[in-house]
C-alpha cells in the first residue's frame, strides 16, 4: 500500500525544510498539509501565516488544505489553563486539539499516515508530541511519524530557506496568553487591529502585500520583497477643547506628545491650499483646519519636525477664526523598529515601471485595491517574464512615500545622504 501522509502545518517558516525533508525520507508516498490552528490570535496572523503556508506548498507542488477559524473552540479547551506556562498544560491541550483535527481529516480523505511540522520548533516539546501524535494516531488507526526535523542542523537550514523565500517570521506562537505573560501589562502591538485600514508598517499592510507576491508566483513570475525600517508612529490619547467644548479632531501622523494641559490661543493663521493653518502662542502646536469635513492627510514627505498638529473640520475651521480659548493634550509612542516593504514583481531595473502602493490611510480611504493590481500583473504578464516590464507595491506611501524613496535610494550605488 502507497503511504499517504497528512502533514499538520502550524506555519510557513516550520514548513519551509520540514516538508522539504519529508520528500527526501517518504519520496515514493503522496503528501497533503493542513493548516489548523485555532490558537492563533487575531484571525489576520492566521490569514498572514496560511497565506505563507500556501506559499511553501505551492513551491514544493504539494496541496494544502485550510483548516477552519475555530478560536472559540481553542477558548474553550484551554479555559482554566490561562496561567499555564509555555510547554506547560495549556501546550498540550493545544497539540492535542490540532492532532486531533490532523487524525479526523487523514482518516476521512483515507490517509494512513500523520506528522507536524511543529516538531520543527526549538520551542516545542518533541517528547510531548511525540507522545500525542501516537495516542491520537492509534486511536483512528493511523501512524504517527515523529520526524526530528532538527536533527543535523534542521533549525540551521530552515532558517537559511525561510530567509530565501522571504518568509513572514511571526515573533509568538500565536496564543495571547503566552503573549500576555511574555509582554507583562506592555501594550501589545500584535494584537491591534485596523479593520478596512492598512496602515504603513501594520500587519494588514503585509498581508496585502503577501496576498499579491502569492497571486504573481502562481503566474510563475519573481517577486523579490525589499524590507526597510522606518520610524512607526501611534497616538496613545489625544483632546482637543474649544471654549470648553470636546470637539472631533484627527492628529497628524509623527506629532510628538504634549506635557500636560496646553492652554492656548491662535497666534497667527496662514492660508495655505485647500487648509488653514493656526499656529498657536505655545508649545510649537498647531491646528490645520479644512475647508472639507474632517478626514485623514496623507503626507508627500516624511516629518522630521514633532510638532503637534491636529486637525479639524470645516465646521471648526470657522470657529477658530474667532481665536477662542483653545486646550490640548497629546500623548504618543515613537517606534524605530517598524517595518514596512516594497514587492517587486519582474526586475527591478525593467524600463517600464508600474507602480502601486499597498498601505492605506487609518480609516481605510486612499488606498489601491488588490483586483486593481493583480489586473495590471495580468495583463503584463509577458512583458514582465521577459523583463521588459515591472509591478512594484511601494509601502508606507501615506507617511512620507517612503517605499518610493527607499526604492530608489536602492538603486543608487550610495545612499542619497553620501555625496
């Protein structure tokens, strides 16, 4: 009988050499993957570790099938485990849900045989699941493979292949309770959600630009992703009083903090486009008001002043003409190690150039839509193999268009800042 063998995939970068090493021991057996795992948290880093996932099988021509989202069942299984260290109970209730899943799907598709990838990671206990996947394997008739993908310096090449494909390398495991004990009380920026945003350096704007490289290889086009670090930027509380009054406002993106209570007046305005500026008598603050209702702006270049500048409506507009008593507070976070990325798609020195950009402003406006680029890839396909032609999706354009200027910068023998 030929093995049939359905591999548990936990994530792209443990699959990279895993897989690759159950080729090379089962090479005459058919191997399918499944991604299940419920314990990842918010569903975008499952979206973004399946998508990567996809990315490693469809390299290696093997089909991978998506588990379902079941974080509730996750929830339930581990409640009263909350506390539980890493390796601890709550680790093996967890291997022991998702072996399960593993066994269930093997029998059902007539499969005789399972493994894990998660024997891949240095942080897993390989006894515990060695002793799972053979519990749950002879309970539907099955074998389970304990493969030590470690051994003979797995951990080495794995990470060698996931930095060659350019792999997402997640930085927790995916469960909040070990997030929260590793954290302490610490904001947790994994967990921040953006909705329809795609903010520059967030996961959502990853998971935009994942989603396009795994359209174009499956054209059979190259794609080469261009990581750049910049400084990140979040507003932890912000208010804005006139007369006494709370009013709507935004903030512009890299104004630094205010110390305390800033009372203030308008000290002298300037018109300036399609917005006012009131710069106020004290803390270098200012307010830009619209002549449209309130919304984000988008900047043509990035900050290299903090001052703090908020930003009202038309409505507001008006009453700042009357120079009104106006108080504002400000507390933000700088970050120097966010990350944003360019996709190139074809060679970086085609001649014909098109260009993209993959972030969003916060409320979602402003940005470029996936069947957009994936249409003008498409329709270049050719030109683009034959090097003619390039798709690039520069990132982190609504800040500064800092993936346009890396982009180029890059393609100068020395930085702009050497002459």
């Amino acid at each position: 009988m030929k093995d049939r063998i359905l591999v548990h995939i936990c994530c792209g970068v443990d699959a990279v050499y895993s897989l690759r090493k159950i080729k090379e021991l089962y090479p005459d057996a058919e191997i399918k993957g499944y991604f299940y795992d419920p314990n990842i948290h918010p569903e975008e880093e499952y979206e973004l570790r399946w998508l990567e996932t996809k990315r490693v099988c469809d390299d290696l021509g093997i089909e991978c099938i998506k588990g379902e989202y079941q974080l509730d069942l996750w929830l339930n299984k581990t409640k009263g485990l909350e506390n539980e260290p890493e390796r601890g109970e709550r680790c093996s209730v967890c291997h022991d849900l998702r072996l399960e899943k593993t066994s269930q799907l093997a029998k059902k598709i007539g499969f005789n045989k399972i493994t894990t990838v998660l024997m891949m990671s240095p942080k897993k206990d390989f006894d515990v699941l060695k002793s799972i996947g053979e519990k749950l394997a002879n309970k539907y008739g099955l074998e389970f493979l304990a493969i030590d993908f470690r051994k003979g310096g797995g951990v080495e090449k794995m990470n060698k292949l996931s930095k060659e494909m350019e792999l997402y390398h997640q930085n927790y495991c995916g469960c909040v309770f070990a997030l929260f004990q590793q954290r302490k009380g610490e904001y947790i920026p994994e967990l921040t959600v953006f909705g329809r945003g795609r903010p520059a350096g967030s996961r959502e704007e990853l998971l935009f630009i994942k989603k396009i490289r795994l359209y174009a290889e499956n054209l059979g086009l190259n794609c080469k992703e261009e990581e750049f670090q910049f400084i990140g930027w979040k507003i932890l509380s912000s208010s804005l009083k006139i007369n006494k009054e709370p009013v709507f406002h935004n903030v512009l993106y890299g104004s630094g903090s205010i110390n305390g209570l800033l009372r203030v007046r308008v000290k002298e305005i300037i018109k300036k486009d399609n917005l006012t500026i009131f710069k106020l008598n004290k803390g270098n603050a200012e307010i830009w008001g619209l002549d449209t209702e309130l919304k984000e702006i988008s900047l043509k270049n990035p900050r290299f002043l903090t001052s703090p500048i908020f930003i009202v409506g038309r409505e507001i507009t008006e009453i700042l003409y009357s120079n009104p008593k106006i108080e504002m507070q400000l507390k933000t976070e700088f970050n120097p190690l966010t990350k944003s990325r360019n996709l190139i798609i074809g060679s970086e020195n085609a001649e014909n150039i098109i260009s993209f950009h993959s972030d969003t402003l916060l409320d979602g406006s402003e940005g470029v839509s996936e069947e957009e680029i994936k249409k003008a890839i498409l329709d270049n396909r050719e030109d683009i193999k034959g090097g003619k032609t390039a798709v690039v999706i520069f990132g982190a354009k609504h800040i500064g268009s800092i993936g346009e200027k890396v982009f180029k910068e890059n393609q100068n023998s020395l930085p702009s800042a050497i002459s």
